[in-house]
C-alpha cells in the first residue's frame, strides 16, 4: 500500500492511496492559501497574535513558540521595551546599507564590539545576516581572510 500527495495547478490537494495494484482513492481538499506549506496533508495553524513566548491561533488555542529563532526565545512578542525603541529609529532612519551610510546605531553598536575584544579588534563590519557575511566576503575578489 502506498500513498502520495500533489498540489494542482489549480490549488488542489490531492491525496491518493493506492491498494498495491494500481487501484487509489483520491481525496481532495480546497486550498485558499499561495504558500506552499512545509505540511500540505492538513491545515496549519494561523497564528492572530502573540505574546511573550506565546502564539494564538484564530480557534483560540495557545501555543509555545519554539521556532521564533533567537530573539523571540530571550525577548519574546510584544515587548513593549523593544517595540518604543524600534519605533523610535524607525521614526529617525528606517535602514541604510553601511558600506555607504553611517548611523548613531550602527557606530555606537561597532564601538560596543570593538571595546569587547579587549584590543584584539579595531573595526568591525556589520550586516544582517550570518548570509549576508558571507556573500561580502565571497563577492569580494580582492577580500583576504589573512588581511582580516
């Protein structure tokens, strides 16, 4: 016995489970969303709020997040303290690409990283993402890992 599962052009879900010897049940579902869901078998939660550490589903039903990443781990949602301080740089200047563009933040934030190595650094290069590092130091022909 065997199963398998598709999506169609047309936004079903198909579903079939076949006996061995060719024969299958087809069982279709609806699908309102575009996202291609990690688990298309069933419907996900949809999530209209949350809280701490803590999700809520539009039937009412609370959930631990566990796959905020690290910041929602040791912040969590809707920190009032980091939601004022967000909205004042936001309102101040949203983002500028560092390599062109300097900001209060980012030279206060590269002095608090330079001070933290007790002299072993002097300069730091800031970006968004452990990606987006190492892009800047691939895309970069004449960058040498000897002259870091």
């Amino acid at each position: 016995m065997g199963e398998y599962v598709s999506q169609t052009p047309n936004g079903k879900v198909e579903q079939a489970i076949t006996n061995g010897v060719g024969h299958k049940e087809e069982l279709e579902n609806e699908v309102s969303s575009s996202v291609l869901y990690q688990q298309i078998k069933q419907p996900i939660p949809k999530i209209i709020s949350a809280k701490g550490n803590y999700l809520t589903t539009d039937t009412g039903k609370e959930i631990f997040d566990a796959s905020g990443g690290a910041a929602v781990a040791c912040i969590g949602h809707g920190n009032a303290r980091v939601k004022d301080a967000i909205v004042r740089q936001l309102d101040q200047v949203a983002y500028t690409y560092l390599p062109f563009f300097t900001t209060e933040p980012a030279e206060k934030l590269a002095k608090e990283l330079v001070d933290s190595t007790g002299g072993e650094m002097t300069k730091v290069f800031i970006v968004s993402s452990g990606t987006a590092c190492q892009k800047s130091l691939c895309g970069n022909e004449e960058t040498d890992a000897n002259n870091w």
